[in-house]
C-alpha cells in the first residue's frame, strides 16, 4: 500500500516532499509529458528566450514562510509586473492610476483632485454592487468602464460584464498615484530558471517516483493507503453529475528581431480586437539579454472536455453543481482534494503552496 499524489505541478510536488522528508514514499503521476502544470516553463529551441507555455506566471506574495519557502529552491530575481494597455490608438499602464487618469482625461490632476474627479462620475452606491457592470460603473464611472474593462471582459468570460459577479473586480486596485506595480505585495518575483527547475528540486527524493504521460485509471486506488488529487474535481467522479466550468486560452506564437512591445504584457480592452493581451516573454526575464524576440497573442474561449482549464466559472449554475460534487468529495474515504483544479478555485501560486504545506502537515499530525 502507499500514496499516490495525481498532478506533478506545485501542489503535488509540495506534498510529496513535505511526505518524504517526514519518512513517507509516494508515487507522483501526471497525464502531461513535464512537471509542473500550468506553471511550466522552458527555454526556446531557436531564441534561448525562457518561455511560460501556458502564459506568464508571476510569484507575488504577503506569506513570509511561502517566500522563504521558494526562494530556499533557487534564486528568485525581482520582479514587478508593470503592465499596459492599448485603448482607441493610445497607450495607458494598468492598474487604473493618477496617470492613467491624468492621460485618458487629459487632465494634471493631484491625488485628492483625482478623487473627487472620479467621485463625481461614478453611479452612486446606494446598494451594494450585485454585477462585475455594477461595481465598475461604481468604482471608475462609465467613462473608464467602457475603455479598460468593458470590451476585456466579455473577450475573457465570453459573458455580459452585467452577468458576472461584483467579485471579479473588486480584487483589482485603482490607485490615486503613479505606482503602476500591477500587484501590491511585499515579495514578488520569478525565478531566475523558470519554476520547472524548482518543482523538479521538490521531486528530486529518493522516497518520491514520479511517472509522467500517466493518466489516472480508477483501478489505480485499490492499492493506495492514501490519494491526494490535483485534477479537475469533477474528473474524479467520472463527471458523473456533469462537467464543471472553466474558460480555456489559445496562444497565437510569433517572433521578431529585437524588441516588439516594450514590455512584458500589453492589454488589448477594445472590443473590436480578437485578443485580450499580448504577452512578450524575453521581457519577464530582464537579466537576460536576447536578440530575438517571441510573443504570445491569447485569446480566450469555453473549455471543451479536451482543452486545458484555466479559469473556473463560478457562476450560479456552477456553484450549484459545485456544491454537489464537494459533497461527493467529502463523503470520499481516503481522497483530499487539493490545488486550483481539486477544489474548483482560481489560486494564486503563494496559495497553492500555502495549501499544500498545510495540507500535509496536517495529513501527517493525523498519522502520529
């Protein structure tokens, strides 16, 4: 008997070595042909350029133990997503800032002038914002709403901004400075290597076996003590109930000499553009120096049973059918369900690794 751990992309490699440093062997198997998932990076064959093959992972984080954690794997460089956006032929940063502000209105607004500017073109919050619509039109007015969030949205979600949930949004700052760091926690960050080099340091343990091109089979639990399970919570059940939500992306490749955009990634709001954003990769890399140049164009779209899932849905119909299968999944003898996929969750990297220690320390406070 022993422990199997389905997904070799941080929570499962996490796990595994929090397992093996306590003594415990485990099997690690992925159905992909790399290590870790979504976050797996490697170096182009013909730029030397460090690509992220399922779009750009940064690490940003407020949890100490969680830093110290990853940077305990190999050197982290410094990092700060600064990202921009072109609108109707110009070109802005993001999050919406006093400059962002200052250029769209063609104005030289000072922060507390900036405030009361927006205040006044904002809808009143008589009640609490319900929509992703709603909350917009409360937070930034019609004006900022329609050029930055509108068009991106339905690009991404494939849905009506007044169909999605206030929370979407919410998470994302507007400042009334020029700070223009898309995120605002203490440590951020990629690794200088990629993030496959570190989960294959997690991996690298005599008490760890890890399989790759090895999908799941059911059968394969009758001769486990325990399972930790990464995949799609709904694939464990067979999607016996129906299949869970998720929006997908497509990335259209293409290279140039030099420097194609400036940065590292450019939004593209407008809803006439087919894509939301264009990713250059050599630039999340800044200590590297490269000639060429490779680029990303994504474009988003409903997840089909053979496509990668990227962005739970979430919404009433799948929180419903969500609820059934976390019943399911509690009910499970001998199964913990964890990371994005497991628990039907967009979770940030700090968080998924957060988890996973958690996860297996408690699995191993039980076994004492």
């Amino acid at each position: 008997m022993g422990i199997l751990i389905v997904g070799a992309g941080f929570s499962g490699a996490v796990i595994a070595q929090e397992l093996a440093q306590a003594g415990l062997s485990s099997t690690v198997i992925d159905s992909r042909s790399h290590i870790a998932g979504n976050c797996h990076t490697e170096r182009c064959p013909e730029t030397g350029i460090l690509l992220h093959r399922y779009g750009p992972h940064i690490f940003h984080t407020d949890d100490a133990e969680v830093w110290a954690y990853l940077n305990a794997l190999g050197p982290i460089m410094p990092f700060r997503n600064q990202v921009k956006a072109t609108v109707r032929g110009a070109v802005y940063a993001m999050p919406i800032n006093l400059h962002t502000i200052n250029q769209f209105f063609g104005q030289t607004l000072r922060p507390a002038e900036a405030r009361a500017f927006i205040a006044r073109r904002c809808h009143p919050a008589h009640t609490p914002a319900v929509s992703f619509e709603d909350q917009a039109l409360q937070m930034v007015g019609p004006e900022l709403y329609e050029a930055f969030f509108k068009g991106y949205t339905e690009k991404q979600w494939g849905l009506s901004p007044r169909a999605l949930p206030a929370s979407i949004l919410k998470r994302l700052p507007m400042r009334f400075n020029y700070d223009d760091n898309y995120f605002s926690h203490r440590f951020q960050g990629i690794p200088q290597d990629g993030y496959t080099p570190l989960v294959a340091r997690l991996l690298d343990h005599p008490r760890i076996t890890t399989h790759l091109n090895t999908p799941y089979r059911p059968d394969m639990a009758a001769a486990q003590d325990h399972i930790f399970w990464s995949g799609p919570l709904d694939g464990y059940f067979g999607f016996r109930l129906g299949r869970l939500g998720y929006r997908t992306l497509d990335f259209e490749r293409f290279t140039e000499d030099g420097d194609y955009q400036g940065c590292a990634v450019m939004n593209h709001p407008d809803a006439k553009v087919p894509y939301t954003r264009v990713t250059e990769h050599k630039h999340f890399a800044p200590w590297e120096s490269h000639a060429q140049t490779v680029c990303y164009r994504e474009y988003a779209r409903a997840a089909g049973p053979e496509d990668t899932p990227y962005y739970p849905i979430r919404l009433s119909a799948e929180q419903a059918l969500l609820s059934d299968y976390q019943a399911l999944a509690k009910a499970e003898a001998g199964v913990t369900f964890v990371g994005r996929l497991g628990t039907y969750r967009y979770l940030d990297m700090d968080v998924t690794i957060r988890e996973a220690l958690d996860t297996a320390r408690h699995f191993l406070a039980q076994r004492r």
